[in-house]
C-alpha cells in the first residue's frame, strides 16, 4: 500500500471512530432525557444545547412541551377536585337542613297534597345528597386522590354486611334476600368494594318487583366471583354496553330513585384494583351482575 493510500485508510478509520463516538454521544443524552422525563424532573436547560446535534434539541423540545402538558393536565385535575371539594363542603349543611326541615314538615297535621310534596322535598333532597356524594368519590378515583389499597381477606364478612345493610328494604318490598356462605379468599380493599357490591345490591332490590336477591361466590384458580342476581325487569341487551356509564339510566329505570352514576362507580373501584363487573341480563328474567377479584 503507497503512502497516499495508507492516509486516506487512517483519516477513514478516524471519521469512523469520531462518527461512532458522536453516535454513542447523542444516545446517550437521549436516554439521559427519557429517564428525566420518566421521572418527571425533566428540564431543558439541564442540557447544553449548544453541543446537542439538531435531533437532541428536537427532542428536548418535544420532552419540553410534553412536561409543560403534563403540568398542565396535573393542574386542571387538581382544579377540578378543589371544585368538587368545594362544591360538597357548601352543599353539606344546606341539604342536611332540607333533609331536617322536610322530615319534621312530614311529622306536622297536613292536608294530603301538603304531605305528599314535604314526602316529594324530602326525596329529592336525599337523592341530591346522594349526588354530590357520589361525585365527590368519583372525583377522588378518577384523579388518584383516593387509591383502593387491596390486600388478602375473606369475603363472607362483607357480604354478611351487605346483606344486612339492604335486607330492611327488601323485607319493606316483600322480597328475600339470600347470603350463601363461603370461605373463599381474595385481594381487594375492604371498604372501596363495599362500596361498589352495595351499589349493586341496592340496584338489584331497587329493580326487583318480586321474589328475591340471591349473593354467592365462586373461586376460580386465579378469581373470586361474587354474583348479585335478582329476579327483576331485567335489563336489554343493546343498554347492557350502556349502563356502566356515567349518568345513564335505562328505561326501565326511569321510575325509581337514583342518578345513574352507581354502577360507573363501582366499574372504577374494581378496576383500581386489578378486577372487573360483567352483566348477564334478559328483560323479564332478571339479571346477574358479577364481580370478579383477584385471588391471592
């Protein structure tokens, strides 16, 4: 090999290496982005832009605009809760004075019509207490304020609970409400499933004309199912896709109490802590909603 041609070797060995180097260069940088970003303490000024190639910067202002998003998104959410928070706490004593008021308007000598609007005042103020209520614990799940903390426990104590929380209105309508025994285990929050296995045990007695409402449990190998099943209207299979979002009543709904935001509430609960609802339903039949828990 001449000397001219050993050169051009050398300065094509040394591009390489350089061109390498500057490659290893930029990824790393890069990386070192994603993993501030990723943990949220990403900032461009972090970097010296002036030996960033053009794609670092691109990149730096892209993870720019994406935290002042995020910021932002975080921001309006914790607006929203403040709203919602605020909103409750004013509500708070003037509904309970409704609720009160209407109560002892109900206990005086009144005429039929007088009577049945207290019974109509007590009513609606009940149903907006319950509102607010319900918004304010969806607010909290939706924005992490409130995280279901799961954890290994029997399931028989907070059916036998459920069960006795709505077996007066059951008795009141003249249905049965049946607790069948188990011992099975699961992993779930105590008090957040309550929540969401009391709504819809007051929606199958709510719905519920005659017979009853029947609560067991199956284990699977890796589930708990506890089944609500009930002998009432029953629910379309076009509303059964429906019925789990916010607000929605059916039509078969549209006499009895309620806001149509229970069944969304107890869908988010179970979904915060790895489980899920199902429905099976046939309008005049009855329906069976299913809970499914992870086993520990």
């Amino acid at each position: 090999m001449d000397k001219a041609g050993y050169i051009f070797g050398l300065v094509c060995a040394l591009a390489l290496i350089w061109n390498r180097r500057k490659t290893k260069k930029i990824l790393t940088s890069i990386e070192a982005m994603l993993d501030a970003a990723a943990a949220g303490s990403f900032s461009e000024t972090a970097f010296d832009e002036s030996r960033l190639s053009a794609l670092e910067t691109r990149f730096a202002h892209y993870l720019s605009a994406s935290a002042i998003s995020a910021r932002n998104v975080a921001l309006e959410k914790d607006k929203i809760q403040s709203l919602v928070s605020d909103i409750s706490h004013q509500t708070k004593t003037p509904i309970a004075n409704l609720l009160l008021y209407s109560e002892l308007l109900m206990e005086q000598t009144l005429p039929p019509p007088a009577r049945a609007y207290g019974q109509q005042l007590y009513e609606q103020s009940e149903k907006l207490r319950f509102l607010i209520d319900a918004l304010v614990k969806t607010s909290r799940l939706e924005n992490g304020i409130v995280v279901p903390v799961p954890r290994p426990g029997p399931l028989q104590p907070m059916l036998e609970a459920a069960a006795a929380q709505f077996a007066p209105l059951a008795a009141e309508k003249g249905l049965t409400l049946e607790l069948k025994e188990t011992d099975i285990r699961a992993v779930f929050d105590p008090k957040w499933t309550a929540e969401a296995l009391g709504n819809l045990v007051d929606n199958a007695v709510k719905y519920t004309r005659q017979g009853g409402v029947v609560l067991s449990v199956t284990g699977y190998e890796m589930f708990a199912r506890i089944d609500v099943r009930d002998t009432g209207v029953g629910i379309p299979e076009s509303e059964q896709a429906k019925i789990f979002s916010r607000f929605y009543r059916g039509a078969a709904g549209e006499d009895q109490p309620g806001v149509g935001i229970g069944l969304y509430l107890a869908r988010r609960i179970l979904q915060d802590q790895g489980g899920y609802i199902k429905v099976a339903s046939t309008p005049g039949n009855g329906s069976v909603f299913s809970v499914f828990l992870p086993k520990p």
